[in-house]
C-alpha cells in the first residue's frame, strides 16, 4: 500500500506537525519500502483533542448502532484481507500464508466478536434497591507493538468503541502501514470524526506524549514489561487507569501420561509461528526426566522443519538480541541441538529455528523472554518440581498442560501463577479473556472481559 504522509486525526488526513520521518524496512531484504511521519506532541493534542470532542456524542450512540458501525468495519477488513495480509508481510516479514490465517484473519473474528457483545452486553443491570450502570472510561490512548500490528489494534481498538469510547492509536514504528491501513477501514466503515484517530511516531515521543496527556482517560499499552512499568508509573501519578499486556515465558508442560510426540510437535509449532515474536508462546518445555532425551530428539527433529518455513525477525536490532541469547545460553551451559546463533541467510534478519537442551530453570534463557524462534527443553523429577518450574519466573501470562486425561491436565494448571493455560492443544478462543499474572500485565483483552476494562461503574440509588 501507498503510504500517507500525515496522521489521521478528526476523520481526516492532515498534515503533520513536524517534519521527521520514519522509514518502514523490509526485513526479509533489509529494503526500505516506505516513510510515515514521525508525530510529536503537537500530533498527540490535537488527536486528543478531536476524540474528547467526538467523546459526549459517541457515548450517547445506542450500543446497537455502535455494534452497526464495528459490524461495517469488520466487513472493510473482510474485503482487504489480501491487502492486510501482504502489508504485514512486507514490513513485519511473516510468511504470506501466515499472514492471511493469523494477522488478517484473527483480527476480523475479534472485530465480530464485539460487534456481537456491543449489541448484547447489559450495560445497566438493577441490584436491589439501585441500578447500576456500566459507562465508557472515556478517551483511550492505545499504544500497540509490532508483533501482531493489526490484531493489537483491533483486541483494543473494538471494545473501546464497543464500549463507547474514543481513540487515539500510537501504532509500533516498526509496522505503521497496518495502522494506516487500519485508519483507511474505520473511515470507510463510516465510523464518525474523531472516534478514531491515529497518530505515527516513536515511543518516547509520541508514545510518551499519548500516556502522559492529561486529556486520555485509559491507556491501554502492549509491549515490554520495562515500558509497562514506566507506563504504570506514569499513570499512578495521574490516578489514571491502565491496561498493560506485557512479557511473556510460558511453560509447555508434558506430564507421563501426555501423548509426547504430539506435545513437542505443537509446542515447537506454537513457538515457530510468527517466528518466535509472539508473548504468549511456549518457549519452555518441561518434560519428566524419564521421557527428556526422546523428548529432547524429537524437538530437534520438529524444529529442523521449520529452517526455511519462518520468516525473519522484525529489525536489526531484534536480531542482534535474539543470537545475543543464543550465545548467553550456550555460555552457560545449555547444549544446542537445534540452530544456533549463525544467521542461516546472508540478507534479511533470519535465525535459525533453535532448540536448547540441558537447560537448568535458572539460566538466562530459561527466565527472561527471548522473542525468537528459541525453545528450551527442561527436564523435572515429579509434578510438585514441575509446578516450581513452571512458576519459577517473574512472568504468568499463558502455557500449556498435556496429560492422558483432560482432568489430570487441568489439576496442574489450575495450580499455575498464568493468565491462560491450553489443555492438551486447545483451540484459540477469541472470547476467551487473554492476559496475565505477575509482571506479565494488568487487565485483560478479548470477550466480555476485555470490553469491561474501557467501563466504568455508576450506581444510582432509588
């Protein structure tokens, strides 16, 4: 797609207010392949100044047409699924298949999804003696990242409008074409002026000015547990309100009596997709001891599959960290059995699909979050072990149980610190509520519960 050379704000293209811009590259070829405008504080007011003006009438807006206008939206990204799904692949660099199933095609379920819980949620309920009712937050600062850009938009994006909300979008640098592809969407679905509005540009700038502003109600922020935490500072001192989907390093665990070729097969799978760049993926698998070498083998095996099946990492600097962790877990003793650090192409920022064995619970690779196409294999003595492990980070937000018996497999995730738990290969639910424990976030997004972080509660006593 062609991209704009402004922000859309107040239902419009407009020209920004400085003059820096930001180059969107390729990273499968390291290609520049277009510019957006780096917005600054001035983009930021002004965006938040057309969504607190389009704010009273929005919210005075019968959730049944709200329900309409997401319904329209929904019906915009079905018809641009092609364009969706080549634009993340050019400046994320997801494989085109990938991009058509999981980054176009997950984000248009989300979208019916609050179409539907916009028409039906009860938004005012009578409790005794009072009635209760449940209204929108108010203007919401939405800062998403680069991973999965349109479906980051979308989980916060539809239930605030659901909800009766405004927005004001910073999108990641890395991946602002969806988002401008996005702002096209929402203008087509005929979604009123400054309901929605975007502004391009850096975090510390633009993403700093949205979370600051003293005019946003909520911010609503995607990314690393670090930024989370500066967000959440920010925030406290304002006594503002905050959703924060953070960082990720969810346990795979394959107890005695799981099926052990297929739990390694799809535990490898769920970390190969999106090349490893995905928070909730399993990157630490626990096998008994009794079942590690073969578990080990096969994991060599699955992940030697994915070699030319993945794309590359997002940037430069991605990459850098990636092989950085690659060598720190060779370092300290993990043995490779899988990939490595040696970029496998000469162009693009691929890694290899990498497996690690030998791996000890407390080695940097097992305790920090990677972002790669890297799984280490973790070997435990009984359950009440496996348990300590799963738990042993500062982390909670997702993972995996498999056992012979579904009920054997929910007893152990029911004794997870984790925000989310897959019994033996459970589908993705997208009214299911997806967040975390510990420091892996605040809030949660999808369904109903995802809706009710952009309401707040007003009784009324008769």
């Amino acid at each position: 797609m062609k991209a704009h050379d402004g922000m859309y704000i107040g239902g419009e293209w407009r020209v920004a207010a400085g003059t820096d811009t930001i180059a969107v590259v390729n990273p499968a070829d390291e290609q520049v392949i277009a510019h957006v405008p780096a917005g600054v504080a001035e983009d930021v007011d002004a965006a938040v100044f057309a969504a607190h003006e389009a704010f009273p009438a929005w919210a005075a807006t019968p959730p049944a047409d709200r329900a309409a206008r997401i319904a329209a939206l929904r019906d915009v990204l079905v018809a641009r699924k092609d364009e969706i799904a080549e634009t993340v692949t050019a400046e994320l660099g997801a494989p085109l298949q990938f991009s058509q199933m999981v980054h176009a095609g997950v984000p248009i379920l989300v979208a019916g999804s609050y179409a539907e819980l916009a028409a039906s949620y009860a938004f005012e309920e009578k409790v005794g003696n009072s009635t209760v009712y449940a209204e929108p937050v108010g203007v919401v600062g939405a800062i998403t990242p680069w991973n999965y850009p349109l479906h980051q938009i979308v989980a916060k994006v539809a239930p605030a409008l659901a909800a009766g909300c405004t927005v004001v979008l910073k999108p990641a640098e890395d991946t602002p074409l969806t988002a401008q592809l996005f702002a096209e969407a929402v203008h087509e679905a005929g979604i009123p002026a400054g309901v929605f509005n975007l502004v391009t540009g850096l975090g510390p700038v633009a993403g700093q000015a949205l979370a600051e502003h003293p005019g946003v109600d909520l911010v609503s922020f995607t990314g690393s547990t670090a930024v989370g935490k500066q967000i959440g500072a920010t925030a406290g001192a304002a006594v503002k309100r905050v959703a924060l989907e953070l960082g990720g390093k969810s346990a795979n665990v394959i107890l005695p009596s799981a099926d052990l070729a297929k739990a390694v097969g799809v535990g490898i799978a769920n970390v190969m997709g999106n090349s490893g760049q995905t928070c909730s993926a399993w990157t630490r698998m626990l096998v008994h001891t009794s079942q590690y070498d073969e578990a080990v083998a096969l994991a060599a095996e699955a992940a030697a599959k994915y070699g030319d099946r993945i794309g590359p990492l997002v940037n430069a600097k991605q990459h850098t960290r990636v092989r950085g962790y690659i060598e720190k877990g060779v370092a300290e003793g993990a043995s490779l059995v899988a990939g490595g650090p040696e970029a496998p192409r000469e162009q693009g920022y691929f890694v290899s699909p990498t497996v690690f064995a030998d791996v000890t619970p407390e080695m940097t690779i097992a305790q920090e979050e990677i972002f790669g196409p890297v799984v280490s294999v973790i070997r435990y003595e009984d359950e009440h072990d496996a348990l300590r492990i799963a738990n042993g980070t500062v982390y909670g937000l997702a993972g995996a149980v498999w056992a012979a018996d579904d009920a054997e497999a929910v007893a152990f995730a029911r004794r997870m610190d984790t925000g989310q738990v897959d019994i033996n290969g459970g589908r993705f639910n997208p009214l299911a509520p997806f967040g975390g424990y510990k420091q892996s976030g605040v809030g949660r997004e999808l369904g109903a519960h995802g809706l009710s972080e952009y309401l707040q509660t007003k009784s009324l006593q008769f």
